[in-house]
C-alpha cells in the first residue's frame, strides 16, 4: 500500500509584483522632500553651465580636428627614428651654363673617378626646360644641386635629386624669365653624399644614450637627497607621534604646511626657478626633484607611520622605555617595507620627471629633446622619445619587481 507524505508548505516569499514596485518607488518618492528636489535640479544646472563655460574658456573647435592630416609628415618621422646611419664621401661637380647667348649643346662635367654631371642645355632661355642627369654615382644616395653665381650673390638651393638603383639621376626645371636671373654666367654645383662603409649606431642615437644615462643618474640623486630629507621629517609630520602635547602640535602643522606647499608646485616651475638660481644644468634639476620629493616623498611618509599598529607601540612605552626606543622598536619595524617600496615607485616617476626637466634647462635628455624640436628635426626627436618610452617602460618593471621581492 503506497503511502503519501505531505509536502511541506512553500516559505519563499513571491515575486514582488508590479504594485508592489510601484507603490514602493511612491514611498521613495514620498520621502524625498521638495527641498532635496530643488537643490538636485540647482546642481545638475550648475554642472552644466560649468561644462558649458569650460567650452567657450577652452576655445572647443571640434572642426579643426580636420587639420589632422598636416601633422602626418611629423607622425611619419616619429615612426622613423635616427637610430643607424652609414659613412658618407662627398663628391661635387659644377657645371657653368650661359643665360642669353651660348650654346644648346649640354654643359658636362666628370670627376676623375669617372661620375658625370651634365645640364642641357648648356645655355637656358626663360621659359624652356632645362633637364639635368648624373650617373656613375653609388646608388640611393642623396644629394642637391645648387645655383650659384658670385657677382650677384646667389646660392640658392634648385632642386634635390636621388640616384637610383643603378646611381644615376635625371630631373626637369623650367628656367625663369630674366626679371628673376638676367642674362649671366651660372654655374650649378651639384653635392652628393654617397654612402660608403657598414651600418653603424647614429650620432644621434649615441648622443640620446649619453643623455639618458644623464637622466637617469639626474633622477636618482634627486630621490636620494629627497629620501635623506623627507624620511626625518616624515616622523614629525605624523600625527599619532606629534599629537601628545601642544609643541607638538604645532610642529606637526609646520612640518605638513612644508610638505603641502613643496609638492604643490609643479616640478616644471621648479626647474625653471633652479634654473635661475644655478643656472642651465642638471643640478637644477637635481635641485627641482628634490624640492618635489621632499613634499610628496613626505607625505607618504608620514601618512605610512599614521596607519601603523598601535600596539607594538604601547606595549613598548609600558615598559618604561624612552620615546626614541619606542620609535625605533615600535614604528620603524612596521614601516620599513612601506617605506621602501614608496621609494622605489618614487624614483621611477622622478626618472619620468627629469625626461622632461630639460625642456626649462633642467638637463638630461629634454634638453636634447626641445633642441631638436626646434630645428624641426623630427627623426632625431624620434630617437629621444623613443629612448624615453623603452627606459620608462624598463624602471616601471624594474620597480615593480623589486617591490615584489622587498615588500
């Protein structure tokens, strides 16, 4: 005979339903007073204005995004850095040519290791086509060819050329009219750099090298002296150690007033403060650094010894031992591995710093940097920006793998 057992009852409570979300949104509702409403809609008014305000004061064009394209030849250079180059021998031909009068036969001119430069013809008129061609030369070398005359005082760069495979070139100009160049002699002298010998690292690579070597060197006296500084005075910029009694309150206060006012001014204007006191070189921003590290290397400081245990401590102090054995036992024990590894993180982002120091006469390889930036020389900036990137990326590893193994 089957038996049925009874089911027990089912104490899940059901589903809220559709009323019941709603009735409990209008109790929301209804405690949100109006005055809680007014003052959400005045704050979402005053971001907007802020956000619109920010617009207008930032000059926002969205359309001038379309002169993206002009900085494609910049771009183009940053993705071909002058990292190797190749030993060069200079040839130079002159070919002299006739303006009024003369020949239309070609003006030749050959090197006695047999490379030939020829303009024809030899005696332009305004308005014709003047065509120049060179072989015997090595191949994919570059060079110019200029117009020069000593009596008018011209030397004026005509056109570039390159040879080809084969080391020839031939290229076609139209010649003014004598409003421009009067009837004359003309001589057009050709310059060639060829390549010669193996591939070697640039000048501009070993320069960068030098540099960052600099830099980095920069960077570490910087955290060095900032560390010496800062870690003294982190201990009485804490407030469970300064907090006892009135002097030490105020010592307190003057030692965080210091630490807040020397990190609060931007590395950069630092630098170029150092800059008028020292003068252009790395001490000034050795000096720069170490001004900045003294306020924030502080603070972290000091911040690390607030959070310790307070244990360790009292057990200490009830044995009747001084305050400097209670420090020293008590405190430093437990902020060692912070310490260190705040350090650590700091002179990685002082190296990134000093990258930068030199665009105020700070040193390092900003300073090669700006350099090149202003004579327009973007393949060598390329090499320095690129060298900045792997040594960055080289300390931000180097760092964290050391923090690994400390802490």
């Amino acid at each position: 005979m089957a038996t049925t057992l009874p089911q027990p009852p089912d104490t899940r409570a059901p589903p809220p339903s559709s009323e019941a979300g709603a009735s409990a949104r209008a109790a929301l509702a209804a405690h949100e007073s109006p005055r809680r409403r007014i003052v959400r809609l005045l704050i979402l008014v005053v971001a907007v204005a802020v956000l619109a305000k920010g617009w207008v004061v930032t000059d926002i064009d969205l359309g001038k995004l379309a002169n993206a394209p002009n900085a494609a030849p910049i771009l183009k250079s940053l993705l071909q850095p002058d990292v190797v180059a190749r030993d060069s021998t200079q040839i130079e031909l002159q070919v002299g040519v006739v303006v009024g009068a003369g020949s239309d036969s070609p003006s030749v001119a050959t090197a006695p290791t047999g490379q030939q430069f020829q303009v024809t013809p030899g005696s332009p008129v305004p308005g014709g086509a003047v065509a120049f061609d060179g072989s015997g030369f090595a191949p994919d070398a570059d060079g110019q060819i200029r117009l020069q005359n000593s009596s008018r005082g011209i030397d004026a760069l005509w056109l570039r050329v390159r040879t080809d495979a084969t080391g020839s070139f031939h290229a076609d100009t139209g010649w003014p009219d004598y409003t421009t160049l009067p009837p004359d002699t003309y001589q057009f002298h050709l310059i060639l750099n060829a390549p010669t010998g193996n591939v070697h690292p640039s000048d501009t690579l070993v320069t960068s090298l030098i540099r960052i070597g600099e830099t980095i060197l920069l960077a570490l006296m910087g955290t060095v002296f900032g560390v010496l500084i800062s870690a003294p005075l982190s201990f009485l910029g804490a407030r469970n150690l300064m907090g006892g009694s009135a002097a030490g309150r105020v010592i307190y206060s003057v030692v965080r007033m210091v630490f807040t006012i020397t990190r609060s001014v931007e590395v950069l204007i630092l630098g170029v403060i150092m800059v008028v006191i020292v003068g252009i070189g790395s001490f000034a921003g050795v000096l720069a650094i170490v001004v900045h590290t003294v306020g924030s290397l502080g603070k972290l400081y000091a911040d690390s010894i607030e959070s310790i245990e307070p244990g360790p401590m009292e057990a200490i102090t009830a044995t009747g031992a001084s305050r400097l054995s209670t420090v020293i036992y008590g405190v430093v024990p437990q902020i060692v591995p912070n310490f260190l590894a705040v350090t650590i993180y700091w002179w990685d982002h002082n190296v990134r710093m000093s990258t930068v120091l030199g665009l105020v006469g700070g040193g390092g390889i900003g300073y090669l940097l700006i350099q090149y930036m202003n004579l327009l020389q973007f393949n060598q900036a390329a090499t320095v920006l690129w060298l900045i990137v792997i040594v960055v990326l080289t300390m931000d590893y180097a760092s964290g793998f050391i923090r690994s193994r400390l802490v």
